[in-house]
C-alpha cells in the first residue's frame, strides 16, 4: 500500500486586501492635490499681522477720531498714460473747506480684491503744478475692485483713509 504524499503546500495570492490599499492610495492623493490647490492659489491671502492689529484696536479708534476731527477729503483716481503704456495712481487731498493741502507724505497700500496677496506699497511724490494733488506710478493687472489703504502724514497729524475704486475691463 502506498502512502499518497500530501501535495507542496503551494501559497495562495489574497486579492481582498488589494482594493482597501487602492482606496488608501486614492485617498492619499485626494488630500494631496487639495492641499496643493489651497496652498498655491494666488487669490487667497490672509490679512498680514492681523493679530497684532487687533491688539492695537484702541489705536485705530484714537485715529479714527483724530480722521473725524481733521475732516480731509481725499480723492483717489487712476489716470492712464496718453499711450496708455503706463497707470498712475493720482489722490487729491484737501481740507474739510475744500482748501488743496500741499507739503504731505502720502502711503498707500494698493491691491485687487481678487488677488489680496499682490500688494503694492506706493509712496506718493507732490505735483508741483498742482497743490493738492500727488501721483505714483501703479501696476494694474486685472480690472475689478482695488482697495486703497491711505496714510498721509502732514506736520504732527496723521490721517488715514480707506476706499475702494473700481477698474473697469481692459483687454490684455
């Protein structure tokens, strides 16, 4: 009588764990591409300093009350080049009577709504022609609502204005 030898034991291939690793890996991915989108958009931007900022929140209301006690009218308006090569960023500032107020240091920190992060910071020069108003080249690069946040320094008094002005549509 023969004994039947038992056959190698050969190893089976589970495939059952196969697609709960494809699900990991599919998962992994997801998180990655939506990390990568959120981090390298342009038109997200968080407000810099903006803790530091509402700690000195007693500060922005003492100047809030030294901008109602001054009463200056600031004007902003972006005026093109000739050739249209070229915008500048021209402000006319005058007293509460209407009165050009000339020999002032004028800031101020531009930028588009749609890209927050591309900030401008622009320094002002006088126009000597013409008191009261002050002019600085600008890069415009899209149309749409730009916030201008202006500082303008003259003698002991600061002055702080905010405001939005709209760029209509251009062609590129």
């Amino acid at each position: 009588m023969t004994i039947p030898i038992a056959a190698p034991l050969r190893r089976r291939f589970f495939a059952w764990p196969m697609p709960v690793f494809l699900l990991i890996g599919l998962n992994v991915a997801i998180v990655a591409i939506t990390i990568y989108a959120a981090a390298s958009d342009p038109a997200t931007a968080t407000e810099p300093d903006y803790y530091a900022k509402a700690l000195r929140f007693d500060q922005v209301i003492r100047q809030r009350e030294t901008n109602s006690r001054l009463a200056w009218l600031l004007t902003p308006a972006f005026e093109g080049s000739p050739t249209g090569a070229s915008v500048s960023l021209r402000i006319h500032l005058a007293d509460q009577a209407g009165k050009p107020i000339p020999d002032a240091l004028i800031t101020s920190v531009c930028f588009a709504n749609t890209r927050s992060a591309e900030r401008q910071e622009l320094t002002l020069s006088p126009i000597a022609s013409s008191p009261g108003d002050y002019t600085a080249p600008i890069r415009i690069t899209r149309p749409g609502l730009w916030q201008l946040r202006m500082s303008v320094l003259r003698g002991p008094d600061t002055f702080t204005h905010d405001t939005e002005l709209l760029v209509p549509g251009f062609d590129r």
